[in-house]
C-alpha cells in the first residue's frame, strides 16, 4: 500500500474510498492532484470543517499537490448532504464576501503556492452555466433513481427536498469533472457525508472522458472519503455550549479555542492528535501514555498553534495557567471591563456574573450561586444577596470571576 495513504489510514482519514489498490498504485507512480472543497455559507470555516484539510497537508507532504475548492458557485444552492433541512439563502455579496475570508484562513493553515498547493472559486465555472446546455450534457448522465438511494436524499425525502439542493449533486460531479479537464486532477477527498456527491463525480468523469479503458488510464479518477468525527461524549465535533467552534478569532476567542481543546474527552484525546495535529504517532503515544490532563494541554497547545500561530497559543496556554493554577500570567485571560464606579457603589453577585457574560441571565446567575457554582477571587459565593465593592479587588485591583470548573473572566475596573 502506498506509504501517504497508510499515513491517512493511521491516522484516521480513512473510511472509503471507490478503489484504494488503483488508487496507491496511481500514488506509487508519481505525484497527484487532488481537490477538497468547502462551501462559504458563513465569514468562517469551523474546526469541524478542517478534517480534510489536515489531510492535504498531509498528502502535500508525500509530494502530491492540492487544491482547495471554495464553492462560491455552490453556495448559492446549498448541499443537502447532513442536513435535516434547507440551507438559509444568502446574498451573492455575502457569499463573495465570505469566499474572500475562507480562502485568507485557508491560505495561512495551507500556504498557497500556486502550484503545490492553491485554491479555485466554482463560480468561475457555474455562475454564467447555460441551464439547457448543461442539462442536455451533464443531467443527461444522471440517474433519479440512483440519485434517491444516497443517504443524503433519503434523509432529505422524509422532511421535504427542494428542486434547487437536488441538483446540488450535479454541480459537485461537473466540478470535479471541470478540475479533472483543467488541472488534471485524479482525486477528490472528503467527509464520508460527501461520498454519493464524490463517487457521481467519478461516475461522470469516467462517462465523459472514458477513464474505465486502458487506453485512457489518465482520466480514471478517485473518490477517498473520511469518517465523520464525533466526541466520545455523543457531542458533534467541533460544537460546544456557545455553538460552534470557529475558526475567526473574532467569533471563537483564541482562549475559548484552546480551552476547548483542553476539556474534551479522556477518551478522545489520542484520536484529536492523530487528526489535528501532525506530531509523529510515536511522540504522540508517549503523551498520550502520560498524565492525562498534562496530555489535553499538549493537545490544546499544539492545535492552537497550527490555527492561531504560537504567539496566541503561548497566551493562551499562559492564561489558562494563571486561571486554573495560579501561574501564568492573568492579562491572557478572558477579559472584561467594567465601570469602577458600579463597584464603588457595590456590585450584587447576579449582576456581577450577568455583566461578565458568564450567564445569560440574571436568573442563571442566581441559580449558579445557589448551586455553590460561583466563586470570586478563589472564594466560593452561596449567598445570592452577595455585594463586591471596589475594597474587595484582589492585590492587582482586579476580579477574577468563575462560574463551575471551566468558565471563568478576569474582571478589569475602569
């Protein structure tokens, strides 16, 4: 088996794929092209979102070259695979807008070169499709009947498919067919809820280029799919209480980013590093042998800082130290300021949680106090009548504030 897919297999990026033997053989011969895509439905990719593309850093490092596709054309439809209902339709501005932001993410996890690596918009190809021409040459390819055995259409049937996601189906497999024609691309990866769109792209390609022959070896072409990553827990990956966990510092904080990396799962630990990180197996079976929570901050560290950069991961990791053990330095907390003078006049406890956001309401404050969950500056509150005034700020003039074992802010007076 050719050694790049046994590193995929390894760890973790494997669960289909239309003929992994030609595939390693066509690998074992020389480098290849592959592509990914994404479609810019939101400003930010999620950490769910990146899975495959861990996977060609992967692959990039064996010698092939890939492609990231940004469904600018795509998006405009929306793809029923995973989804229990209709996408919400979003403007061509918003969508351009949002290519532009996820192909800037992309470029600093990957590092565009133009020719190992580089991203493609579908628009360039679908936005201007004359609906006859390609109904006649690509929907003439194109089985109903196969089309409804996927799971993402059976899903999609029992709560009402729409026309516009049923073609989605017939974009995805032109695109291939387009990267094939343009670039000569031989391979497409990605989650395992894509293979009925990846396997109709392969079916296709072979329809219109002949790659089943042996005269045309160089247009056969290869579906790879991964398993799709949930938490021990049942939780979906890359969700947590507040949502999911984005990617945009500005949307998911480089701190919440990391503390999410910190408390998942014992039993997940191993399999996030596989996935998440590119330290050798080896090195990651000696941490994940170790102390467990020794193991989680490791992993935290190590994915921050192929998101975020080792700048943010060392504030981070610094903050996390200062809020959970006393090291570290307490300016990398969450931080949040508030009025000096609220305080001078005496700040009630539900109104000091409110205000630092670590409750959404005030009632869930006066139940976290209730519940012994609330503790300022180390020292648990229980008494919901409970009042702060400036005099009781730590040594720094400051607060640090912690509702139950995870979520904590660093109170600034002003």
């Amino acid at each position: 088996m050719n050694e790049a897919i046994e590193t995929l297999k390894e760890r973790g990026f494997f669960a289909q794929c239309t003929d992994v033997e030609g595939l390693s053989k066509r690998m074992d011969e020389g480098p290849i092209t592959f592509y990914v895509g994404c479609d810019p439905t939101g400003p930010s990719l999620h950490i769910g979102h990146m899975v495959p593309f861990f996977a060609l850093r992967h692959l990039r490092e064996y010698g092939h070259h890939g492609v990231a596709l940004i469904g600018g054309g795509t998006a405009r439809i929306g793809d029923p695979s995973g989804k229990t209902e209709m996408r919400k339709m979003i403007s061509y501005e918003q969508i351009d807008q949002n290519v532009e932001k996820i192909k800037a993410q992309l470029d600093r996890f990957i590092g565009f070169d133009g020719k190992t690596a580089f991203a493609v918009n579908n628009k360039d190809w679908l936005a201007d499709l004359n609906y006859i021409d390609f109904l006649r040459d690509i929907g003439s390819c194109f089985s109903v009947n196969k089309m409804l055995t996927f799971e993402a259409y059976k899903q999609r049937l029992e709560r009402g498919l729409s026309f516009i996601e049923f073609n989605y189906q017939l974009l995805q497999a032109f695109d291939f067919l387009n990267l094939h024609k343009r670039y000569g691309l031989s391979l497409q990866i990605g989650g395992d809820d894509q293979w009925g769109n990846i396997t109709a792209g392969v079916d296709l390609i072979r329809r219109k280029m002949g790659g089943t022959t042996e005269l045309n070896k160089e247009h056969e072409v290869y579906g790879l799919t991964f398993p799709l990553i949930m938490r021990a827990d049942g939780k979906k990956m890359g969700k947590s209480e507040k949502g999911a966990i984005f990617l945009d510092p500005t949307l998911t904080s480089v701190f919440d980013f990391f503390q999410y990396w910190r408390n998942v799962p014992d039993a997940d630990v191993r399999k996030f590093f596989l996935l998440f990180t590119f330290l050798p197996v080896q090195e990651i079976d000696s941490i994940c042998n170790g102390n467990i929570n020794e193991a989680k901050e490791r992993l935290a560290y190590e994915v921050t800082a192929i998101i975020h950069g080792k700048e943010e991961a060392d504030k981070a990791l610094s903050g996390a130290k200062a809020a959970f053990s006393g090291e570290g330095d307490k300016s990398h907390m969450p931080t949040v300021e508030l009025a000096k003078a609220d305080f001078d006049a005496g700040m009630p406890v539900c109104d000091l949680y409110f205000a630092a956001k670590l409750c959404g309401t005030k009632s869930d404050a006066r139940r976290l106090v209730q519940q012994g969950g609330a503790s300022v500056n180390g020292t648990v509150v229980t008494d919901v009548k409970a009042v702060f005034k400036t005099s009781d700020a730590d040594s720094d003039g400051e607060f640090v504030v912690r509702a139950g074992k995870k979520k904590f802010a660093r109170i600034v007076l002003k």
